[in-house]
C-alpha cells in the first residue's frame, strides 16, 4: 500500500534442534498506529515465516502468554506498539532468565513448580461450606490484598529480576506477592502453611531490592512492596524461633 | 505405534473455568480418582480470563430464582430448555458463594457483603463481578483452587487432536505434547470436553486466539451432532479493528450509546424511553442481540461515527465520574487507553459489535451428559439448553460452574461404574490412527498458507452469516465452506515441518476443525426460515415462527459432505412463548419480562 509506514523487526531466534546459539533474524513489515508488537510477529508468521515461534491468546493483556524481551525491556507484545519503537528496528527476544524452549517460547515449568509449592490457594480456618454463606469482607479488609491479586502470572518480572538471574532457586517476585496476596486475606489461615517458603533464604530474603520488578509489572502489582512489606514478619518469625524450644513451629 | 499414553480415570480436556470447575467437583466427589487434565494453554491463559463484567446468580432480597429464569428464558427468545434453566438458576448462587470461599476477590458493598451489578436483559442486580475482572479472577481462584487435589494431574500445553471412541464409547483422547510434538493416548471411561467456543470463525471477535471450537468438531466428527449453531452472538460493544470487549459492565454502570448525532439511538428500536437511566431491561441495558442489530440498522443509515477501523458508535462513560471508572472498570480504563488511544474518564470510546459466543455446541443434558456414552461436555463448547437464541450477559461464567460441576460429578460416576482399561487393546490402534493425518500434515510439500485459507473464512462468516442474515447469502456461505473443506484437504503447506513447538502446525489442525464448525453454523442458520435471537434475516423469514420453528436445530456430520440437518423439540415446562419486549413495553406489561 502507498505510503506504509515499515518497520524492521530483529527477532531471536533458536531451534533446539538445528541451531547451536541462539541469532537475530530480521523481518520488515508494515505497520500503522495501533499495530501492537504482536500483531507484527503474526504478520511474519502468516505471511513471510510461519516457523517465527512465540506464544499469544487474549490479545488484550490479560492472559499473560506473550511475555518477551522489547528492546531489552521485558514487555507483554500485544501491550506494546510499533509506533513507539519507529523509525527502528526494534530487537524482540525470549524473557531472560528463563530457559528457551524455541524462539519466542520459554520455559515456564519452573514459575508454575514454585506456585503449587507456596500453596498459593485459600486455606480456610474451618470449613466453610457454601450453606454457611459467603465471609464477610469490607472493601478496606479487601485493599489489603487486592493489588496482589491481579498478578496475570506473566513472568515479567522474572525476567526483569537480577536476583533470580542469578539464583534460579529463589522463589522470586510474582509467587512472594501471590503468597501476601493469599495471607493478607481476612479469609485465610494459611500463613504458618506458606512460613517455610517465604522465610526460606530463597524466599523474601532472597530479594535485594531492585525493585524492576514492579516497574515492569503490567498489572501494578508492586511485588517488590509485597516481599519488603514481608520482611519484618520473617525477622519476628526467626527471633520468636530461637526463643521457642521446638523452633520456629507455630503462630508468633 | 502411539509410544506414550496415560491411563487415568477421567480425561478433561480445557483448563478455562469449566474444565477447571469440573476437575475440582470430581477431585471433591472421588478424591482416589486420577483426573488427567489436559490444556493446550496453561490453564490461567485460557480464555475464561478475558471475561469482564459478572457471573449471574440470585443475591438480593428483592429477587427471586423465577425472575432470573423468566429473563433468561426471555432473552433467549423462548429456545431455551427450560427444565435446565430451573435447575440452572436454581444452583447459581450457591456457586457464586463457594467461589467466594475458594477466595475468588467478588466486588463488596460496604459492610462486606458481596455485590451485585445490572446487566442486560436481568431484572435487577445479580450479576456478581470483580471488577471488570470477573473472568480473570474466577479463572484464577478456579486454577489455584486446583492445586490443592493431588489426585488432578495437569498436562500443560498439551493438544486434543481427537477423541477416542470404541464401540459407540468415548474412552480416551489422543494429544500431541506441544514442547514435543509427540503423540501421547490418554485413556479413561469418561471424557469431558470443555473446549470452549468458536468465535475464531469470524474476522472481528473478541475472542482469544485459541477460541476454534476443536472440541466440537471433534464430537460432531465422532457422530454427536451440533445444536443451535445458527445462534451466534454478537457483543454489542467491541473496540473497531481488534474487536477486543468493552464490558456490559459499562452500561450496567451508567454508560450510554450516542451515535454520529449524539442521539442515544437504542430509544428508536423498542428500548426506549432513555430516562431515567441506569434502570434494567431498557436502552442500553437491553439485551446484546437487539443491540447489535440496532448498529447495523444504524450503520445502514449512516449514522455510526466512521473511524480508522470502520464503523463506531460511541460509549460515553464520563458521567459516571472518575472515581466509579476507576473502582468498577479499571481494565477498560487501561484497554481504551493503550488500545483505542481513548481515555474515558474524558472522552467517549468508539465500539461496534464483533462476535462474542457460542450459542450452540455439543448436546448435553443437566448432568453435561452428551449423546455418547463416556462423553460429556460444559461450558461453552456444550449447549444445555439454557442460553436459546441469544445468551444474556453475566450467564456464561455462571455456567461453567453450574454445568463444569455437574460434569466433573457425573464423570466422576461413570468413571467409578465403567473402571479402567476396558478398550486398553483398541484404544491404542484408534491413538495410532488418529494421529495419522495429523503427522502427514508435516509432510505436505504442495498446499496454500494457513493464513489464505483462514482470511477466506473469515471473509465468509463476515459477509454472509453475519448480524443480519438472508438466503441467498446463507446459500453462498455453505457453497464458500463446502469449497474452503476442500481446499483444506488437499492440503496445508507448512513452512515449518519440525516437531518442538510447531504452532503453525497446531493452528493448521485447529483450522480444519473451525472450518467444519463454520460450515454447521453457516448449514443450520440456512435452515431456520424465520428470526429468532440471534438469528435475524432481512428476507422473506423476519419474524419468528413458532409455529415451525419453536425447535432446535441438530446438524449431523456427514464427512466431506455438508451437513444432514433436523429439528427436536424445545423443553417447555412454564414459560409459554410470549412477545419479547424491554423498554416501555416490558414496563407497560409490569417488567416480568413479557
């Protein structure tokens, strides 16, 4: 079409079974105002290279599937727009940290491992059945909590967290903040159940307080306000440990 | 020879809210069960999460489970069965609690009881919501709620690539491992599909890109017919272009619909008189299929506001203030912003209807018992029979629970009563035979793109099934997809042939199943000679026609030919079909959804 605008896409990529390292491959393509970084890799893929391998659903930031690295800024695709990365071109790679499975796709076995770990669920002082009727909560008990629940499970802010860049067993930010969001809540008595995971050295103390990882969350979750806000409860925990003879077991 | 395969006592295949809900309740139900749970997407990126606006179920004093029925069952234009809308509305509130005590973040009023919010085509209030979140947050509850049952064994990224059916019995499912590409057999005596939709059918939708109805197309290949595929809803308010939602919640907030003369047109179709406003069952709180079709009406009389991506009206949210725009609508807040570049605490944004849902699917009855032995199926690849001709909002999140439950207990049933391993020795060769095509497909050298064959899908739906149907264009669409089957089976050419992560594979194997789902859609809209919900013609078959068809359809698969159609009664038990009317007329009549 006479006068699109293009744009040059420097995509990564790597097959595991043909490619020693990963390389950039770059793809020109058209775009306009509201064509999303997404929408650029599924032009390539419907129409110069359907082997391009990435991983997309929603479209509208909310799935969490599209997670990737926009100019060396973890960044969900279809959040971000061509227009913003003109005149070009513009690198797109797999979310660092994690390993990459091909091209786009990483690995996401050890994110979801570390979920079931933490027991991120609600774990009820008695059980409740729906007869009982719903708990009570105020919108103000709810405050406590709400902003860490609208964690999408993206993985962003792995990407962006160096300390999980180098320690792959720390817990890390969205599972910490997943874990506040659950003992924050007034409907919950699951906290002594999680104690082990966030006061492990991979767990809150394991951040150091980079704080990148809020600052790419798409959702506002602050992770990194989740694991300090944490922090004091851990040092209460370890004290009231040393003064208990069985060590560490119970509600302080 | 299939190497690898899984026996478990029941196979569920979808991890959105159905498939999820129905793996908690067999988990509940047996808790020695082995439940296979099979997702092409990890759970929390299915689709359930893009729902906004609310779940429906009874909580206020002033309401009564018969006005959540007489509503439903209006708003599907009398095509519902109404036995299981009694037994539908009857268990939505006590999902929506158990919800709420899996710890799922419901929207509280002041002194913390949950709230409810207007929707369309309802009453009054009963939509539960979080937000404009609901989707996001029931998903989210629902998945972490599963990680509790050790007895529910996800398989992650693992694709259904057909069902396994022995002797006139579902026993199992064969799945491609998407990391490998490797065939895997599951076997089990009960399968529940909770696939979700078809939406993908069409260009403009706003459904996620995994919505391609492979689970009916599966059954329906396997010999289950379709219902009601005709009925295809268009969401009133959509972003042009992408088609991403703009919640209902919006109107049901207080948000109005303005066209090119800032006239808020709804009032010149049946919904009005506009003030007061918000009130329920009027203007913009009518229900989606009369919406849609005001557009186009308005549209044809060029009086949407044009805009880049075509057509628009405007939804105008700024009376509401910013204070409730940001509390109730966060995410269309951040979705107007980023995406339409609209900011509507200031300005109005522009939305056209696109299509939404899946009115029709596989048969099933209150149990989610589908016409197969061992096969069941919820959510919205199932039709029960409670959303008719046209689904109200805030209905379909309240269904997967109601029916995934229902499905995950009475599979659970059946798995305990059939036991394991009995079509072991023919399950095998029927894995091995299903993944035949699929395998040759990475071996076509000659075939057209992915992309032609679906944009030339996609041109059809558009054109010729769209918000108003005739005829001669129905005739067209099922001559189109009768062609596009063709086309597809002589072949796909992939540019890439290797196993690890082939999406481009995938999507060519979800396309020949969303081509047959197109084509029962297109066949069945041909042979309803009247308009009913949303299925509206501009021919000689306008009005509705209970005399002929106060039925459902049923399309039989016929393999590469089209469809043999026949119709089954409706299940009336107390509703006798009335007029539907909102607005004045509904008032005039004492708002009982006469």
């Amino acid at each position: 079409m006479a006068g699109e605008r293009t744009i040059t896409l420097e995509v990564q990529r790597f097959h595991p079974e043909a490619d020693e390292a990963p390389y950039l491959q770059p793809y020109t393509i058209p775009f306009s105002e509201g064509t999303s970084v997404l929408e650029g890799l599924q032009h390539i893929k419907d129409r110069l290279d359907g082997s391009l391998t990435f991983r997309w659903s929603c479209r509208m930031a909310v799935c969490g599937s599209c997670g990737c690295m926009i100019d060396g800024e973890p960044a969900l695709a279809c959040r971000a727009f061509l227009r913003d990365y003109a005149p070009g071109p513009v690198r797109v790679a797999p979310l660092d940290h994690l390993p990459i499975r091909r091209d786009l796709v990483v690995d996401q076995s050890d994110f979801l491992a570390k979920l079931e770990r933490a027991r991120t669920y609600l774990i009820p002082a008695d059980e409740r059945t729906p007869a009982d009727g719903a708990y009570r909560q105020t919108p103000e008990e709810m405050a406590d909590y709400y902003d860490y629940a609208q964690c999408i499970n993206c993985l962003l802010c792995y990407a962006a967290c160096p300390q999980y860049g180098w320690d792959q067993a720390f817990t890390g930010p969205a599972v910490l903040a997943l874990v506040q969001r659950y003992d924050l809540d007034s409907r919950d008595a699951g906290k002594d159940a999680r104690r082990a995971v966030v006061n492990a050295d991979t767990g809150v103390w394991g951040c150091t307080l980079v704080g990148y990882c809020s600052e790419v969350c798409p959702k506002g979750v602050d992770p990194a306000r989740a694991i300090n806000q944490r922090k004091p409860a851990s040092v209460a925990d370890y004290l009231l440990g040393w003064l208990r003879p069985s060590g560490g077991e119970g509600t302080p | 020879m299939t190497e690898r395969s899984v026996d478990s006592d029941l196979v569920i295949v979808g991890g959105g809210g159905a498939g999820l809900r129905a793996a908690i309740a067999a988990a509940e139900a047996d808790p020695g069960l082995r439940i296979a749970l099979l997702s092409k997407v990890v759970p929390m990126r299915s689709h359930t999460v893009a729902a906004e606006g609310g779940a429906a179920g009874v909580a206020r004093a002033d309401d009564s489970l018969a006005g959540h029925f007489t509503d439903t069952v209006a708003g599907g234009d009398w095509l519902c069965d109404q036995d299981v809308v009694e037994r539908f509305v009857a268990a939505c509130p006590e999902e929506m609690v158990r919800l709420e005590q899996w710890g799922c973040p419901w929207s509280r009023q002041a002194d913390g009881r949950p709230q409810v919010r207007f929707f369309g085509g309802m009453t009054t209030q009963r939509s539960w919501y979080a937000a404009d979140k609901t989707g996001f947050h029931l998903l989210h509850t629902l998945f972490q709620t599963t990680l509790r049952y050790p007895g529910i064994e996800r398989y992650d990224e693992y694709y259904c690539a057909d069902l396994l059916v022995d002797d006139g019995e579902a026993c199992g499912v064969l799945a491609l491992e998407i990391a490998s590409g490797e065939p895997v057999r599951f076997s089990a005596p009960a399968v529940i599909l909770a696939t979700g939709g078809a939406g993908r059918a069409y260009g403009q939708n706003t459904n996620a890109g995994i919505v391609t109805g492979e689970g009916m197309a599966m059954a329906y290949a396997h010999g289950v017919p379709l219902r009601d595929m005709e009925f295809v809803q268009w969401h009133p308010t959509t972003l042009p272009g992408s088609g991403i939602l703009i919640t209902e919640g919006c109107r049901g907030e207080g948000g109005v619909l303005t066209n090119r003369e800032g006239r808020r047109y709804l009032q010149d179709y049946g919904l009005g008189p506009p003030e007061p406003w918000p009130r329920p069952k009027a203007m913009e709180l009518g229900p989606r299929d009369w919406l849609s079709q005001a557009f186009w009406r308005e549209d044809q009389a060029g009086r949407t506001v044009p805009t880049a991506q075509g057509a628009a009206v405007q939804l105008d949210l700024r009376q509401l203030g910013e204070a409730r725009i940001l509390e109730r609508l966060p995410l269309i807040t951040d979705v107007a912003r980023r995406f339409a570049g609209v900011d509507p605490l200031h300005a109005p944004i522009p939305v056209r209807p696109a299509v939404h849902y899946t009115m029709g699917g596989i048969p099933t009855d209150a149990e989610g018992a589908a016409p197969l032995a061992g096969l069941f199926a919820a959510g919205e690849c199932a039709s029960t029979g409670i959303h008719g001709a046209n689904r109200l909002g805030s209905n379909s999140l309240a269904e997967l629970l109601v029916f995934g439950r229902a499905a995950g207990e009475a599979a659970a049933r059946r798995a305990r009563e059939a036991g394991r391993r009995r079509h072991a020795r023919a399950a095998a060769q029927l894995a091995e035979a299903a993944a035949r095509p699929a395998l040759a497909m990475l071996r076509n050298e000659r075939g057209e793109r992915v992309a032609a064959l679906r944009d030339a899908l996609h041109a059809t739906m558009e054109r010729h099934v769209g918000i108003f149907r005739n005829q001669a264009g129905l005739e067209q669409a099922c001559a189109d997809l009768a062609e596009l089957r063709e086309r597809y089976r002589r072949g796909v050419r992939l540019d890439d042939r290797s196993r690890i992560y082939n999406t481009e594979w995938l999507s060519a194997l979800e396309l020949g199943h969303t081509l047959q789902v197109a084509e029962a859609m297109a066949c069945s809209a041909r042979a309803r000679l009247e308009s009913r919900g949303a299925h509206r013609r501009d021919d000689a078959y306008s009005e509705r026609d209970d005399e002929r068809f106060l039925v459902h359809t049923l399309a039989h698969a016929r393999g590469e030919a089209a469809p043999a159609l026949e119709h089954a009664p409706v299940t009336i038990t107390r509703a006798a079909p009335q007029r539907r009317a909102y607005g004045a007329a509904a008032e005039a009549a004492g708002g009982e959804g006469a």
